[in-house]
C-alpha cells in the first residue's frame, strides 16, 4: 500500500504541476506541488485553493485535484473526495489513478456504492487505450477493493465472482484465498 501511495503522491504531482507550467508570475499549482511533496500540507491547501478559484478551467481542475491529494495525505478522506469529484466535474483527466484515490476516499469514508462505482470506473479506464501506463499493484489493488465494497454491501454473490477473477489472476494471495473461504459460507 504504502509503495502505490508515493507512486500515486508522484504520479499526481506531475499531473499538477505539469498543468502549472503556464506563463505567469504566481504559479499556485507549482507552489502547491512543492509544498505536497515536501509534506507541508496545509501550505499545498492554500496554493491549492488558489488554484482551484482560478477562472481558467483547466488551472481550476488540477487545483481540486492537488486540494484532494492534500487531504488524502491529511487523511481527510472525505474532504478529499469532495474535493476529486470536483476536480472530475471541471474537466481534470479522467485517469486510472483518481478514480482509484476517489474509490479509496470513498471507501475510508463508508460509502461503499461510490467506492464501488469508482473502482470499476477506474478498472474500466485501466482495460482502455486510456489506461496506458497503469501500475499493476494499482489494478491489483483495485480488484481487491472491489472485493470489499461487494461483501461490505452483502453482495455475496458478485463477492464470490470477483474473488474467482482475482484469484485466477493471483492465486497466491492467502489474505484472499481466505475470502474465497468466508465467502463460501455466506
């Protein structure tokens, strides 16, 4: 877990600051940026927030975007999905990675349905000429994920399916083969 969150940290600030490379003398996103990765995140909150007020559609995306990493790292999980759902609805690419973080935020929060449904947003993308460059502990993480939002909404039956997939992708996973036996008496 902890080696996909620096790879999704760094992932995320490339999206941000890479959108922040734009002409101008304040550059919140690249300000925003620095302060995440230097783990000061209530300075990345205010750069953020600059950016996310922003008139320019694009510069206004990548600042929701960089707000919700900020709060996940806070983990203010839900603060971070408010924040990541806006980022989507302005226009912030629809990658693999967010919607993998907003399935995350939305599980830590308890809504498993949203977390479902991001999950599978997110494999959707991974399976797609989008998904290009995906890291496969991600999409295996994913799966996982997906797991846990079907018994956490009782749908054994879809449980019982996706923990067959998994573990014909990976067999060797024992936390899951337990699943696959708790499953069997649901």
């Amino acid at each position: 877990m902890m080696k996909i969150k620096v790879k999704l940290i760094r992932i995320i600030a490339v999206c941000v600051f890479g959108a922040g490379l734009l002409p101008g003398c304040a550059n919140p996103q690249k300000d925003g940026t620095e302060a995440l990765e230097a783990g000061n995140y209530e300075a990345a909150l205010t750069e953020f927030k600059k950016a996310a007020e922003s008139d320019n559609k694009g510069k206004s995306a990548e600042g929701y975007r960089g707000l919700g990493m900020a709060y996940y790292e806070m983990q203010d999980y839900a603060a971070a999905l408010g924040v990541f759902e806006q980022a989507a609805d302005k226009g912030a690419e629809q990658s693999v990675q967010l919607y993998h973080l907003m399935g995350i935020c939305a599980i830590q929060s308890g809504d498993y349905e949203k977390a479902l449904e991001y999950t599978q947003i997110g494999l959707a993308l991974a399976e797609s000429d989008s998904g290009k460059g995906a890291d496969a502990d991600m999409i295996r993480e994913m799966k996982y994920n997906e797991i846990v939002c079907c018994e956490q909404l009782s749908d054994w039956e879809t449980a019982r399916q996706k923990v067959e997939e998994y573990l014909n992708e990976y067999p060797d996973d024992e936390a899951v083969q337990k699943e696959a036996e708790f499953l069997k008496t649901r």
